[in-house]
C-alpha cells in the first residue's frame, strides 16, 4: 500500500446479528472480530480514519430476517464500538455501502484515495463495496484476514472472484 496515498478502514457490518445468539452467526466470528479489532488499532496508531458501516433493514421492504431497527442484532458489536469509539458511522440498506448512503461524501470529506475494505459477509456486502461502481476511483484492497461469512469455502470463492479486481492482503501487510 502507498503511504502517501491517504487512507481509509471501511469496516462492514460487524453487527450482533452475525455473532453467537444473534439471528444469523457466521463462521469465524470470533478470530475475524479479534483480527479487526487488531487493524482498527493499527489504523488508529497510524491516523487512519475508521469509518464503520451498518446495516439496517429497509422497512418498506418488510421484515427482515435480521438486521431490523431497533433489536439487538442491528446494533454494532460492542467490541468494535470500544475499539474505535470516535469512528463515524455509516448506515446503508444495500449490499453496496456506496449505494444511497454517505459513504462517498465523506470519503471526499476526508480526502481518501485507498480503501481498506473488511466486514462481514465477504461475498455480498464486502465484495459489493469493493468493487462499486462508486470505489473504482479508488485504491481498493480488501482485508482476507478481516473478512468472514457463512462457511470458510463460500469465503475463499468470494475472495478468488473478487481477486481480479482489488488486492487481497493481510491486515499485517496493509496496516
């Protein structure tokens, strides 16, 4: 990664719904949680913004199976919240974090140039930012030790297919 370039953490819908007891676990939860974690402290220590990105259901929709406002599972993992306690947060109701949301204004508020993408799932909301429409004037790498979703082989698939369009690294290697 450049270091001239000014950076950003976008950090994906790390929410109470993904995890044990909440309505749709993950796999992996609990090292990707520790691994973000980790990066959000690297960012930190290198004044990198972190800009967490939640997902509420669209109520005009229906009711969603998870991610409904005003439950507990909606909410950001406390974890994450502690660890990067003066992060903005960003709401979106698409896979896509750039889509109809603020994503984009305060990128170019900030003056980012690189994105730095980790969350949860890694082959719908992670992969869909990613490689937006809106992130292709961007620097683009995702964060493979960031990043979890229902099984380990619908993660790896993921990551392969998205391989030819941003870099994979490690948290270690980009933070």
């Amino acid at each position: 990664m450049s270091q001239s370039a000014k950076q950003a953490l976008i950090v994906i819908d790390i929410q109470n719904d993904y995890f044990p007891g909440g309505k749709f676990p993950l796999w992996n939860t609990d090292v990707v949680l520790a691994n973000i974690q980790a990066a959000i402290a690297k960012a930190g220590a290198r004044k990198i913004p972190v800009i967490l990105v939640q997902h509420i259901a669209d109520s005009k929709k229906g009711i969603a199976p998870f991610f409904n406002e005003g439950t507990p599972g909606v909410e950001i993992h406390p974890n994450i919240l502690a660890a990067a306690p003066d992060a903005i947060i960003v709401n979106k109701s698409f896979a896509d974090s750039f889509e109809k949301t603020r994503l984009e204004e305060t990128l170019a508020k900030l003056g980012v140039e690189e994105l730095i993408v980790c969350g949860m799932m890694t082959q719908n909301c992670v992969t869909h930012t990613a490689i937006s429409k809106a992130a292709e004037k961007y620097k683009v790498s995702i964060l493979s030790d960031c990043c979890t979703t229902v099984d380990q082989m619908i993660h790896l698939i993921a990551l392969n297919g998205v391989s030819t369009r941003v870099a994979l690294v490690t948290s270690d290697a980009a933070l």
